[in-house]
C-alpha cells in the first residue's frame, strides 16, 4: 500500500498556512505536568485556613451588656432639668436637620437654656 492520500478524500492543510483572522488571538498551548510543576502551578485551589473557634461573648449576650442596660436611667428617672436639656437638643436637631451636632451646637442650646459662666 502505497502512503499518498485517496483521491476521494481531500488533502489536509497545514495550519501554518492557513492566513490566521484580523484580530484573533492564538489560543494558549497547552501546558504539559512537568512545566507546571516547574512554575507552581497548580489546578487546585491552596487549603483555606482552619475556622476559629466563635467566642462565648458571641453566642450569648455577656453579663456587662445587662448590666450596663440596668445602669441607664428611664424618663421618669430623669430630674426635670435632665429632661428640658434633652428636649432642647432634640428641637435643635429637628430644627435644623443635624443628628448629630457638635460640641459648639450642643453649648449654643446650653447657653440658650440659660447657662452663663459665673466669675
């Protein structure tokens, strides 16, 4: 038998010589084991680390918390003058739309509610 190609069946072309596309890119070769053992490739992913253990503060709510809501005092707790300078505070910020003044603000409402320095 002979090695030439059948008349019926078409002669393979070379990829050399096919024109490659305007703006195609070439596909990447393929890397063989022994070049990705060379570079550190890798096809798995590196390990994650091990989780940490949740701390108990986490899980329940901690004693000081508790205390520390047992500690703040309720409205009807609070003396009258308590009361006015919070109610002042809170008109200055409906006011002019600020939630959070700062301390110049918060001595303006301060000297509005009649503070003054005495000598």
């Amino acid at each position: 038998m002979s090695s030439k190609p059948s008349p019926k069946s078409p002669a393979r072309k070379s990829s050399a010589s096919a024109a490659p596309k305007s703006g195609a890119k070439k596909p990447a070769p393929a890397r063989s084991a022994k070049s990705q053992a060379a570079t550190g490739a890798t096809k798995t992913p590196p390990a994650l680390p091990a989780p940490r253990p949740v701390h108990e503060s986490k899980l329940a709510p901690s004693s000081k918390s508790a205390e520390v809501k047992a500690a703040l005092a309720t409205p009807t707790e609070l003396s009258s003058e308590v009361m006015e300078f919070i109610t002042a505070i809170d008109e200055y910020k409906r006011q002019r739309r600020r939630p959070f003044p700062n301390w110049s603000e918060v001595f303006e409402v301060v000297k509005a509610l009649g503070y003054h320095k005495s000598a």
